[in-house]
DNA sequence: ACTTTGCATTGATATTTATCACTATATTAG
DNA sequence: CTAATATAGTGATAAATATCAATGCAAAGT
C-alpha cells in the first residue's frame, strides 16, 4: 500500500512525532492532506545521505537503522529508528541534504511530509519551532555521548554499551533479537565483525549474556553495566 | 572590567552572533540591557559541564576551548571558539544543564546574556528561532564530521585534519600558533600527546609542515589534505 | 643563580584492534 | 535436493596505538 493521504489524520495517529502535538487542528488537517505513505521491505533504502530533504520522514510500523557513510565504505550506525522518530537531520538547516542514510530493518511503513510545510510551521507556530529544537537538541546530546564512548572505551564497553542500549531503548526487553547482523553489531560499536563475535563470545563464557539463535539474552545487568561505564 | 551593561549596544557589536540581526531593534536594546561582561585570563574556565545553562555565553575577544569530559578525565576537544560563537550547547533545550566546558585559551571578554530571555525570543521571534536552528544544526553536522574522523580514520589523517582545520577554521593563515599544548593538540585529534610529537616530526621530516618554536608553517597543504582524506 | 614545575621529546614495550585465511552453518535460488 | 551465497565463528598474525620510563628544556618563583 503506498500513495497519498488515504484519510488518516496525523492529529490521531498512536506513533506521531509528539511535536505535532504543538500543531493547530488547521494545520494538523493540512499535514495530513499533505501526507504520503509508503511501504519498504527489510533491506530497503528509506533515503541516502546526499539526498535533498524535501520530506521529512516517520516510520508508521517497522524500525530502521539510521548511519554515517565514513571512509572506504565503513559505517556508522548512530541509532535504530521507530515510529515516533524525526527523520531528516540537522542538514535540512544546513544545506538541505540528508547527511545520513536510513535503511529498513524490518518491513517498514514510512510516512513522507513535505519539508516545505514544516519549515513553515516553524516560522508561523513558535512552540512547534521550540519543540523542533528540543529534538535536535536531544540528538545532538546522543550523539556527543556516543562520540564519547566510541573513541575512549575499549571494545568490551562499547559492546557493552551496545546491548544495554539495543535492551533498554530500542527493545525495551533485557531479552530480544537485534535484528542487526554481527557486522551491523560493529558498525554501532565500532569494531570489526570478528571482535563483536569473541566479544559476545566472552561475555557468554562469563555468565553475562546467553545467545539463542538470533536472541540475546542478558543475564547479569549490573556486570554489563560496570563493564560500560569502565570502558 | 566586568560588570553590567556598560552601555554598549549588542547591535553594533561586530562579534555579535549572527542570530542576533534578527531581533527587532527594542529586542536588541532589551538584550543589551541584560548583558553582563567579564574577564577570564588564558586557563580559567568559563563553564564547565553539568553546569546550568542560566546564560548564554559569547566572546568578545579571545579564544576558547569547548571540550567534552569523558572518561578517566580524558578529553575531546570539539571546537576552539571565537567571538561569533554561541557557546550554550544542546543542553539548553533538554534538561537546562551544559554538556561541555568551555576554558579560555586566551585572555578572554566573555558577555553573558540572560537565557530566559533568548528563549523569549525563541517564541516570539520565529526568524530567530529558525536562526538558533539553524546555529544548532550546523554543529551538529560538524560533530557528524568530527565523530566519523575519529572513529575511522587512523593517526596521520587525524592530526592532517586537525592542521587543516587550526589553519583554514580557526587562523585563517597557514603559519599559526596554534595555542594550544601537544596534550590539548591529542585531545582536538583523539590520540595521546607522545603521537601527536611523534606525527607532528614525521610531517616536518617529510616537509609538509614546518615548526619554530610554538608556531606550524603548513607547507605543502596539498599533501596534508591528501593524509587527511587518505584517512 | 638555582630550584621547581610543567611541557616536549624520545625510545622501548605492552595493549588493543584490525586483517587475513579459513571453516562451519545457515539460508536462498534454481 | 543441491549449488550458491551470506553470515557466523575461529585462530594466527600484523598493524595501530597507548603506556611507561627517561631525559631535556624552558618558563616562573625564590
């Protein structure tokens, strides 16, 4: 199912971005003629950094992995995306261009809203601005942490950090399945593939995680939690 | 000289940020009538991180470092400030404490503007909210370079960036005194300070930069954008 | 002048991390 | 079912980087 509208008001709906709370019914109404929707499947490329941000994008089901494309084709992945999640960047104040990549993890419904209707919104609706600014703060925020913990821990406390992150905000489980691929598992903690697997390996041997399959489970919370915060 | 007021017009001030033009001129007087000065010399910290936000903060004159404090008391250095600069941090729009600290590396006039007051403006003012977006969005792209070069790139092409950066951002000159110590140069590049010596020689042995005394001569900065993008 | 202190520098060494080569195990396509 | 392809896992090795232990050097204080 793809297309325009189909009647849905994005005043109603379960997973919208909670700044359209800040919206006048008007302009609600107005987001919500001007709404497209889309499907993606697992794998999909929901858009690429360098492309414009004429839309601004929220995943109505599914989660998505947002990335920096590095050097030599390496990634970054800064976050896994659900519905409820601004996607478009602080290059849309900048240069208009996406300067990270989204791809779908699972199936995915994404809904695409005209950048042009927000930026109005934010000249014309100054809680709307505030609460736009509220979000790009927090992101930013995330990001200077995970800049952080990226270049001064060692590789067990980023995996460490990982999973609790994965456990704690994306799953809300201390059992799940990441969905993410042991290479993926690297691009978010910044290590090779082969590293993320001795490292999940020894956390196994010690008692700290149990792995079944594709489902990881964490056994010993304060452990995890002592290796991330000593790096 | 500190104090407040002195009954200088942000107006006219030639480092004002540039946010500012977009005030109306009785916000511009009211915000001069709430701005308060002071003097910090080269080493005194003018914020530190976990403080609240309760002003925001622009040089007049000087430089200065805004660093993260990470672990074990290690520090990134994000950015080196000049006046212009709007040294709040994203912070300000999550929970009103500053994520950064900011240390004079230069003796340093630092104006102080009421924060309640520039978040009035936020709402009343929609260019200068999209202004402060603008600002926000801009720094966070830069900490989406800045990450990807750490985390990616090895030494040389961390310490070639790093000169490029001194030299073309912050100088504006190819021979520059950087201010800052070889520890500080280690923070500003993600290595420890005996790497930062021990690149530093490699590059003049090979001629691509030069040192006499505290100051670099970048001589062959085609070369150095070539280590830097080389990674 | 002489100590003290902090920074710069150097070489040696240890640690961390990536890479390579390979096997095993799934998963998918025909 | 079987080949083909992708991912997971393992061990050995190489590369990158940090740490440690000295030494030199220069500014600041007495």
């Amino acid at each position: 199912m793809f297309g325009k509208g189909l009647d849905v008001c994005c005043g109603s709906c379960p997973h919208a971005w909670p700044n359209f709370k800040n919206l006048s019914s008007d302009e609600i109404k107005e987001l919500s003629k001007h709404r497209f929707q889309s499907n993606f499947s697992a794998g999909e490329t929901i858009f690429k950094a360098g492309s414009p941000t004429s839309s601004a994008v929220f995943l109505s089901s599914g989660i998505a992995k947002v990335y920096l494309e590095g050097f030599d084709g390496k990634k970054i992945i800064l976050n896994l995306a659900k519905p409820g999640y601004l996607l478009a960047g602080p290059g849309n104040y900048v240069d208009s261009t996406h300067h990270y990549s989204v791809v779908a993890l699972t199936d995915v419904t994404a809904c695409f809203i005209d950048m042009n209707l927000i930026k109005s919104y934010v000249r014309k609706n100054p809680m709307f601005a505030e609460g736009y600014l509220k979000d790009i703060s927090g992101k930013s925020l995330r990001i200077f942490y995970k800049m952080m913990s990226l270049v001064q821990k060692k590789m067990p406390g980023r995996m460490a950090e990982g999973l609790l992150s994965l456990a704690d905000e994306v799953y809300g489980a201390d059992e799940f399945n990441p969905i993410l691929s042991r290479q993926e598992l690297g691009e978010l903690t910044g290590m090779a593939k082969e590293n993320v697997v001795r490292i999940m390996k020894e956390f196994c041997n010690e008692g700290i995680i149990s792995t079944n399959g594709s489902t990881i489970t964490i056994k010993d919370k304060d452990k995890l939690k002592l290796i991330s915060a000593n790096g």
